[in-house]
C-alpha cells in the first residue's frame, strides 16, 4: 500500500514539475534576446554578428534542450533543431531573405514550446 502512494505522489509530482517547466522555462531563457538580435543582423546583413549569434543560440539550445523535451513532442524537438540547421546554412551563404524567414521561423517554434 504505502509503494502505491509513493508511486502515486511520485507521478504527481512529476506532472506539476512538467507542468511549471513547461510554462516558466523559455521565458526565463536568453533565447529570446538571441532570436532578435539575429533577425536585426540578418536584416542588416552583418553576417558575421548574424553567425555569432547563432553560435548563442545553438549554445542555449543545447543547454534547454532537455527540460523543453519534458513537455513537448519529438517532432517539436527535432522540427527546432532542422530550423536552426537551415539558418546556419543560409547565414553561411549570406541569403537574406531566406535566412530572415527561418529566423522568424525558429522564433515562433520557439514560443511553441511555452505554450
């Protein structure tokens, strides 16, 4: 009986830390900050600052990554992760258009994860 509540106290627990990481951690993240500073270098083609700020955010990603798994789908996960890949890509060969269009892209999965 008593392994039942522990058990039971266990996955309750478990929900309400999800359920608190889930909504609290990309807010508190410096991401957001990094997700507009790429969008402006890009904007204004400082390629080099653009490609600096995508090392932060690749840094940031993999720091992050783990406690976004806890409530979200696989597909999210790897959905960011291919983004981010196609701006890398895209910042190396300086194409503005279509790098802004990933940036953008990359915030909104970004904020996805907050919801």
């Amino acid at each position: 009986m008593k392994v039942n509540i522990r058990i039971a106290l266990g996955i309750t627990a478990a929900i309400v830390l999800a359920y608190l990481l889930h909504n609290a951690f990309p807010v508190s993240s410096p991401m957001d900050k990094y997700l507009e500073e790429v969008e402006a270098a890009i904007l204004a083609e400082e390629w080099p600052k653009a490609r600096a700020t995508l090392e932060k955010i690749d840094k940031e990603w993999k720091r992050s990554r783990f406690l976004i798994a806890v409530n979200n789908g696989q597909l999210d996960i790897q959905e960011f992760t291919r983004t981010l890949a196609v701006l890398h890509a895209y910042a190396r060969v300086e194409d503005r258009a279509s790098a802004y269009a990933e940036a953008a892209h990359l915030k909104e999965r970004w904020w996805g994860f907050a919801e």
